[in-house]
C-alpha cells in the first residue's frame, strides 16, 4: 500500500530545532561525539549528505548511538538512494531537487521526505504529488529572503527549509518569514574543528544559534 505523505512528520522534524546542521562526514570514527555534541547544545535534527563513503555508517551509528538525534540523510539524488538510507536508520530525507520517482519511491516507503524545490513551477509540481513542506536550494542564489516573501503569497500553505547561502549573519532573516520553518547550514561545524575534534568550539557555535533565535 502506498501512503499519502504525511506533512504533520515533516512539520515536528522542521520545527524541533531552528537549525539542521548539514554534516558532510569524512571519518564515521567522529560522528557520535560530533552529533552528541550538537544535540547537547540543542540541534537535535542532524543532516548526513550523501557526498562521501562514510555517509551511511555515519547515519547508522548515530541512529545507534545517539538516540536523541534525529538524523536524516541529504543530496538524496535517485530512488534508489531514499532505499539505502532508510535501511541505514534515517528517519528522513532531504533532496537538492525532485523528481517523479523521488516522490513515488518516499510515499512507497512512507519516509518523510524534504524535496528541493527553486521555481514555483517545481513549487506546483510538489503540491501535486502531495507536499506543502520543502527544501528552498539553493537559496541565496536564487533570491534568497526576497524571493521565500514574494512565494508567500500565491503559496500561504506551503512551508521551507532554506539552504544554500546561510550563515551567521543572515539565518534570522529567513527564520523571521513566515512561510519559513528552520533553515539548513554547515557554519556551526567548521572543517577544521570537526577534523581536530575540538567539540567545544562546536558546541559554543551550536548554542549560539539556538540562543540567538530564542532572542527574537
């Protein structure tokens, strides 16, 4: 039986943290003290991209591991790809785009799957398989805050998480639009912090995000 997307799952993983880390894991040996260490500082909804080897052990030690964390996959790519990391202990899947198989295969397997949309027309395409909730990639590129406010209005039902673009400076700008749920980002888990383990940089940058939402 296939199951009609379920946008109430996607509307808890959006809103249970106002930042998704976006990790790209090159050694699994560090994913559990790096994704402790975010959920501590309260980033509890982790993104593991598809972009290295690594990936799909790094996803299966935190579902493991780290049961407080709610990890997903990213650059989903294929249906294929939605398969693997389903086996692998992801509890979603976010695309840099979307296709018809994409949108099959997630509702085959009821997983809560974050397609990326950049056009209205893809926008229109989502609602028609089913989806209000998307990814917005690459989002500085194509408008950034002042195109997510001009979708707003031919779009109220539909609700994104920005990507592409976002750092430090800006992500309170998209978090203050309405049709915004939390945005994506890497800035909080800089390369070089991440290779030499220092977790307690890492952990200052995450609770920074958090505590500078919570001023609003």
């Amino acid at each position: 039986m296939i199951s009609t997307p379920d946008m109430r799952t996607l509307d808890q993983l959006m809103g249970a943290a106002p930042v998704i880390p976006v990790l790209t894991v090159a050694d699994a040996g560090q994913v559990v003290p790096l994704a402790s260490t975010l959920v501590d500082a309260g980033l509890t909804v982790l993104e593991i991209t598809l972009r290295t080897e690594q990936a799909l052990t790094a996803i299966r030690r935190i579902s493991e591991e780290v049961p407080q964390a709610q990890v997903g996959a990213g650059t989903v790519l294929t249906p294929d790809d939605l398969d693997r990391v389903a086996d692998a202990g992801a509890r979603f899947a976010i695309s840099p785009g979307a296709t018809a198989g994409l949108y099959e295969r997630a509702r085959r397997l009821g997983l809560p799957f974050l397609p990326g949309v950049a056009t209205a027309g893809e926008i229109m395409a989502g609602r028609e398989a089913g989806w209000t909730r998307f990814k917005f990639f690459p989002a500085a590129a194509i408008g950034g805050v002042s195109m997510l406010r001009s979708l707003y209005g031919p779009f109220p039902d539909v609700a994104f998480c920005p990507t592409g673009g976002i750092g430090p400076k800006n992500f309170r700008e998209y978090l203050a639009l309405p049709n915004v749920r939390c945005v994506g980002g890497s800035w909080m888990v800089p390369m070089d912090a991440v290779t030499g383990g220092d977790w307690p940089r890492i952990e200052a940058l995450a609770r920074e995000c958090v505590n500078r939402v919570r001023l609003d």
